[in-house]
C-alpha cells in the first residue's frame, strides 16, 4: 500500500499529445503524436513527435518492433520508416544474442543436467 501512495498520477498538462494511427494496412504503422494544450487545441509551440511500428514473424509469434522515427512531417516519418525498422530490428537480435550468450554461460556454470532429480 505504501508504494501505491508514492506513485504521482498527476497529468502533466504541459506535455498533452493527441494520437493520430497512419498505416498502408501492410507493414507500417506511423503514430503521429500531435502536441495539444490543456484545452485540447493544437499546440503549434511544440513539434509533433512520430513513432513508427512494426511486427515481424518469427517461429514463436510475431514479434512487435518500435522506435521513434526522427521527422518533422509525415512524408519525412514515412521516408525513414525502414530504416528505423532496419536499426531496431539489428538491436533487438543483438539483445537476443547477449541473453543467449549469458543463458548459455549460466548453464555451463551449473549442473548441466536440466532433469530435476529428488532429494538433490
């Protein structure tokens, strides 16, 4: 309960955004998130901030990929949409290989039995 009590849900109103959803209903999806004031109007103060998404299959599911695309228009979010994808996608294997790396060098390191046996 104490934990609960520290968390601040307060809205920063200086820093509201409204969602539009962009897509070619393929493979992009473009978030264009468009800075707007405490009344809801357009904020032309603020830039507005695009992030793309994406999903690859893989043999276990479909696996989602996300990044914030460096734009400052939707013709420019498009432009840069692939290679974003392309850079978030080599981060992410690089983030699987690593985590392979320390699993299997967890399991050198240990029994390497994975049968669990009674009493042991």
């Amino acid at each position: 309960m104490a934990a609960q009590e520290q968390i601040d849900f307060k809205v920063d109103t200086a820093n509201l955004y409204r969602e539009d959803a962009i897509t070619d209903l393929k493979v992009a999806s473009i978030r264009r998130m468009i800075p707007v004031t405490a009344d809801g109007q357009d904020d032309p103060s603020r830039s507005p901030v695009f992030f793309g998404h994406t999903q690859i299959l893989t043999p276990q599911g479909p696996l989602p990929l996300q990044a914030k695309l460096m734009a400052n228009n939707l013709t420019e979010a498009i432009q840069v949409f692939p290679e974003a994808m392309e850079r978030e996608m080599g981060q992410m294997v690089k983030q699987i290989r690593k985590m392979q790396e320390q699993e299997q060098k967890n399991n050198k390191q240990g029994d390497d039995s994975r049968i669990i046996v009674p009493g042991r």
